[in-house]
C-alpha cells in the first residue's frame, strides 16, 4: 500500500511583516559618508549631493526607479505596442520607490548626530537596504576613523533596536487597557533585549515568535527592526572586479548569525567592465517587500492602450474580475501571469 499522504494545516491570518500596499518604498540607510547618496544617484540616475563629508545630506530625496525585468521586455517585445496591428501605446514599467536617508551615528536614538528626525524617515519606509562601506581609501572621512562594516551595522541595528524599544515601552505604559497590546509591547521587549531584530521572529515556521495578534499591532507600529533588510556592500572597483575583499567573509558570518538576509557586493564605479549590480539590488529590493506583479494588455483594466504591469502584496487577494481579457491567472514563483 502506497505511504499515507501526510496532511497539511493551512497557516491563516496576519502572515507578515508589514504594510499592505502596492505603493511600497525602500530607504537606503547607514553611516555618514560611506556611499549612500552615490548609491541613490546611480540607481535613479539623479545627481543629488554627494560630497565627502559627514550629514552631506539631511531631507531624504524619494525617486521612483523601473524595475527590471526580462519577462516583462520579452512581453512587451512580442506584442510590440509599436506594431501595427496593435492598439498599445503606453508601457506601464514596473516601479520602486528609493529613499536616500540621512547618515545615522552612534546616539542616534538619543539624537547624536542629526538624531531622531532621520530615523522618522526610517519610520516611513517599508524596506532597508543597509549600505556598508569595505572601500579603503584614506581620502573619504570616516566618522569613526576606521573602515569595519562589522562595527558599523552593529551601530546602526543597536540604533533601531533602541528606537523599537522606546516605542514598544511607550505602548506598554500609556495603553494599560488594552490587554493584548501591552503583552505584544512586553513580547517585543523581551525580544529586543536579546539583541534580536523583530524581523527574525517570522517565517521560521511553527516555531514563530509572533502570533497573529501580535502582528497585527506590529503592524501598526511600524517598527524599525521589523522592517525587511537587504545588505549591500560598498566595494571598490578593483575589489569588485576581481570579486575579493577582506570584510566580505565576516559579513557574511554576521548577516547568517543575524538572521541571514540577501547580500549584494556591488561598485558605485562608472568604468566598471563586469555586470553591474544594481539591476540585482532593485529586483531584490521590490521582492523582498513581497511585492508581486502581472502583466496586462489592452482590457478594461490596462487601458485599451496599455502594456501594464500591475504591483501588488503578495498577501492581497486575488480576485476573479470575470471580464473577458482577464480572467486566468497563472502563478508562477512569485509573478502572477494574465492571459
Ligand atoms: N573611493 C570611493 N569613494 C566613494 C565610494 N562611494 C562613495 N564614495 C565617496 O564617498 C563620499 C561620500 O559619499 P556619499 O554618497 O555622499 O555618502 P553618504 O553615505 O550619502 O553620506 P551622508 O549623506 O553624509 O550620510 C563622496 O565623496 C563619494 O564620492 C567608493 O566606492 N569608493
Ligand atoms: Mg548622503
């Protein structure tokens, strides 16, 4: 007799970390002067100030870039919106929104530095991509002297870990009738006095620290360690190129005894001759804030003139429009096709 198929218990409710929205944003964030501005102009093609000192910038500057996609271009390409027998006029790209955020020090949560205005903008974003400085080049000032990515994302995620706690202990005193909540704040707590990030408390299967409920208030609270992260390694041109560099193997370590989380070593350079990194750092960002997307043509919904593609939470629900362009949809790893 063939083995029983073993069952399976669907998970339902709160299932992520999160803002439920299609207009999603990511903030670049880390130390002054280690390359985020460089970053946020080769990645929107602006040319904001980048210059080599400390709190260069101040006001976060917020562009929208088009997300790459092969799939996307070989749709396009084969119902060319130029042909003549098409109607399309208008290609609707895919998009992500980039924050380029203030440079964060050691007190930040205190307000050393530029302080507690910096990491509103941090509030504010649903996705982080840390940028950690492994270029050496004694020209560029660094705030703490030396390069040592270690050090540095150790100060910036005890800055976070701190505002988190301020806030969770704000919600723990001033909502004492609301139970539930302030058992979540007292979760959160204990949680961040182990050293641990909110984040990690998901997608580590039954063994999930937060509960449905207890999401839910995260959710509310826009905590800065819940936020999903990304780490991106600010590399030489000579290092990148020949794909070594001392700092690379202890962030590794640190990133995987961290949680894990994707890590992408990449070169601000213009003469680089290898494949840039930034298509990979875009598409990475716009997937991890679980956003998904399907491609659409000329219906009711596109526009009758349209290539779209259309973004949304992957924790949304689809729904059966009914009309008659778009009515199937295919789900395949994490884009949902519609014929
Ligand atoms: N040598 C070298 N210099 C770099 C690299 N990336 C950025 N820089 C320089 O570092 C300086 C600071 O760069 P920014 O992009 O302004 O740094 P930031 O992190 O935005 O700094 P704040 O806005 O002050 O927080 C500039 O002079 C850049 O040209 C790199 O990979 N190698
Ligand atoms: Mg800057």
């Amino acid at each position: 007799m063939p083995p029983k198929k073993e069952e399976t218990t669907e998970r339902l409710g709160a299932w992520a970390l999160g803002r439920f929205s299609n207009r999603l944003k990511v903030g670049i964030v880390g130390l002054p002067n280690v390359g985020k501005s460089t970053l946020y102009n080769t990645l929107t093609k602006c040319a904001i100030p980048a210059e080599n000192f400390p709190f260069c910038t101040i006001d976060p500057n917020e562009t929208r870039v088009n997300v790459p996609d092969e799939r996307f271009d070989w749709l396009v390409k084969t119902y060319t919106p130029q042909a003549p027998d098409s109607h399309c006029k208008s290609i609707v790209h895919p998009w992500l929104e980039i924050c380029d955020i203030a440079g964060l020090v050691k007190g930040a949560a205190q307000g050393a530095g530029l302080g507690n205005a910096f990491l509103s903008h941090i509030r504010a974003v649903d996705g982080i991509m840390h940028v950690l400085r492994a270029f050496e080049d004694p020209d560029i000032v660094h705030v703490e002297d030396k390069v040592d990515p270690i050090r540095d994302i150790e100060i910036i995620t005890a800055e976070l870990r701190e505002k988190d706690k301020a806030k969770a202990n704000s919600n723990a005193a001033t909502k004492k009738e609301w139970q539930a909540e302030v058992d979540t704040a007292n979760k959160v707590l204990q949680w961040l006095a182990e050293g641990k990030e909110v984040r990690l408390g998901v997608g580590v299967g039954d063994a999930d620290y937060w509960t449905t409920k207890d999401i839910q208030f995260l959710n509310d609270w826009m905590l800065l360690t819940a936020k999903p992260a990304l780490f991106l390694v600010n590399l030489s041109e000579e290092d990148y190129k020949r794909k070594k560099n001392k700092f690379l193997k202890p962030i590794h370590d640190w990133v995987q005894s961290h949680g894990g989380g994707t890590i992408i070593p990449y070169s601000d350079s213009k003469e680089n001759e290898v494949p840039s990194a930034l298509p990979k750092i875009i598409k990475t960002a716009f997937a991890m804030c679980h956003l998904i997307y399907y491609d659409e043509r000329g219906s009711d919904c596109a526009g009758p003139e349209e290539f779209k593609r259309w973004e949304f939470d992957a924790g949304e629900y689809i729904t059966h429009r009914g009309d008659t362009e778009a009515s199937i949809f295919f789900i395949v790893s994490g884009s949902v096709a519609c014929m």
